[in-house]
C-alpha cells in the first residue's frame, strides 16, 4: 500500500487501484481502516491501494473532487469505475469490490 503519494503515479497501472481518502479527525475513517485493510489486502494480486490523507494533502483531493471523508474510489486503466463516500461496513466493502473484480 502507498501512502499519501499522488494517485495518478499508479492509475496507468494494469490493475485495479483503490484510492482512500481519509482526514486525521475523521472517525468513520479510523472505524473503516482496518475493514479496508483487510478487504485490499484479500485482493492484492489484482488492487493497488493508495491511501491519500486529505488533512496533509488538499490539493490532491481537490484534483479527484473529493468532498467529504472518508471517500473511496476504484479506478480501471486510469478511468473511474466507482466511488464510496461515507462509513461503510467491511460486508457493504466486500460485496462493492465483488461487484468490480
């Protein structure tokens, strides 16, 4: 997992990339995190997770028009296939990757 580095580095990737936008005060960020964890760790050999912490980088954000936190969004061959905002339970995350994968 990456953390914190601009998204657009891993999106010409071949695989899924997960990007998560979380904030430092966030507390649906820091319930999700190990849910999230645990669910791109069950899909490494096809995801590439990069965490973004909004906090410390607004203007990457603000480039993926990212409003609120926490914000999930699963991108194909550089293009947007989907996005979560808002506390998710790690069953909703499982069955949202299921539909992409």
């Amino acid at each position: 997992m990456q953390e914190s580095q601009h998204p657009r580095e891993k999106l010409a990737q071949n695989k899924l990339v997960l990007v998560d936008f979380y904030g430092d005060h966030c507390a649906p960020c820091k319930q999700m995190a190990p849910a999230i964890e645990e669910v791109s760790n069950a899909y490494r050999s096809r995801l590439v997770m990069v965490k973004v912490n909004v906090t410390q980088n607004p203007q990457i954000a603000s480039d993926f028009g990212v409003m609120s936190v926490p914000c999930l969004m699963l991108f194909k061959n550089g293009e947007l296939v989907t996005q979560k905002s808002g506390y998710h339970t790690k069953e909703a995350l499982v069955a949202w990757f299921g539909k992409h994968i």
